[in-house]
C-alpha cells in the first residue's frame, strides 16, 4: 500500500479533521522531544494543520522543520501527552500509538495567532493490523444520538444538538456530516 492508501486507511478521508499527538525534536535541553494533539488533515497528498504560534510544536517545528504524528484511538494518551509526559518508544514514537507518520515541513501561511502548516508525508508505519484514529466527529454523534434520545422524552436538547452538528461540519466525513443532518431532523421530528 502506498502513503496515500495509507492515510486513507488511517481515516485521512475527505477533508475529515484527525486528531494526532504530534511530536516534535524539542528546542528545550530539559527534554529532547515534546508532544502535544494536534488536529490534521488531508489535502491531495499533503497533510495540513494549524498550529498556534506561541506553542512549542510551532516554534519546534520552525527551528527542526520535521516531526511525527502518531495515532491512536486512546484518549488516555491525548491526555498524557498534553498535561504529562509520555513515553517515547523510539525515533518519534511514543508508547501504545497504533501508527506513526513521518513529516516534513513543506509551506507555512500566517494566519494571525496561528500559521497553517502544509506538510508532506515521508513516511507512515503501522504498529498494529487494523490502526484507529480519533476524530472529534465520532464522540460529537453519539452524544448527538444521546440528546436525541432524551429529546423524545421531551427534554429539550436542541441547543445541544446544534452544538454537536457544529462538530461534526468541522471535522467529519461527508458520511458523517450526513447522518448529522438525518439525526437534526430526528430529532426536530420528536420534539
Ligand atoms: C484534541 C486536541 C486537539 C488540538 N488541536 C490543536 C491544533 O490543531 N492546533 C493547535 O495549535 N493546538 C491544538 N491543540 C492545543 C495544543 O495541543 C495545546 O495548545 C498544547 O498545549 C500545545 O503544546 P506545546 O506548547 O507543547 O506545543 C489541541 C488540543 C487538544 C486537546
């Protein structure tokens, strides 16, 4: 399989918004790597993302212009790589990620406080048979379906609903930016 079947496997679909723990060689003597989620994205055969300019991943990414994303399911190890430190098996790998792609810097675009970054997938490996990613979208349409539930119960949760909906436009699939819709008016209907 090539990079791009690769990606796709690994949910890089439409422009579908994956949640990554990126890693970057760190700027810091006290540590030599730095991690952090980053949300990326797939344009043609290159992954983009916005990255804030105050944050160590951006600047990281200036000075050494290369990091790794790694993916996995596992919310434990989003939390981890943002408030504490996790583990770095090897390279830019850290432990229990279900793949890792390799990138390189290729364009950066300011926008304000933050820059868009276009990177170019060197490489990507997979750690286990069937890897999984995190998408926002996921949780944003359970919790949906949740408050559709209890909508038919006659508690009012339209409010958040529209809140779901917007998370689902901003980082889903056209599949699931599809069923979004099917759940709004489920839920319109029972009300
Ligand atoms: C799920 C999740 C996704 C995130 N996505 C982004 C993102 O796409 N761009 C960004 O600049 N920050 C994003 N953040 C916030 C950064 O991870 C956060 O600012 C972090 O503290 C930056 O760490 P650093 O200074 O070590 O790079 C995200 C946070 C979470 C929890």
């Amino acid at each position: 399989m090539n990079i791009d079947g690769k990606l796709i496997k690994l949910g890089f679909l439409d422009d579908r918004l994956v949640e990554t723990i990126m890693v970057t060689p760190s700027r810091s003597n006290v540590k030599s790597y730095n991690t952090a989620p980053i949300g990326v994205w797939k344009e043609n055969k290159k992954l983009v993302s916005k990255v804030y300019d105050n944050s160590n991943t951006f600047m990281n990414l200036v000075e050494y212009g290369k990091g790794s994303l790694n993916i996995t399911h596992n919310v434990i190890s989003f939390a981890k790589s943002l408030i504490s430190d996790v583990d770095i098996e090897k390279d830019m790998k850290i432990e229990n990620s279900d793949a890792v792609i390799e990138v390189e810097v290729l364009d950066s675009i300011e926008f304000g406080n933050f820059y868009k970054l276009y990177f170019d997938p060197i490489s990507v490996d997979f750690y286990v048979e069937n890897p999984r990613s995190f998408c926002r979208s996921e949780g944003a349409i359970i919790e949906a379906l949740i408050d559709a539930t209890r909508q038919r119960e006659k508690v009012n949760n339209s409010g958040m609903i529209n809140h779901y909906k917007e998370i689902v436009d901003k980082t889903g699939s056209k599949k699931e930016k599809k069923i979004m819709e099917r759940i709004e008016e489920y839920s319109n209907n029972v009300a």
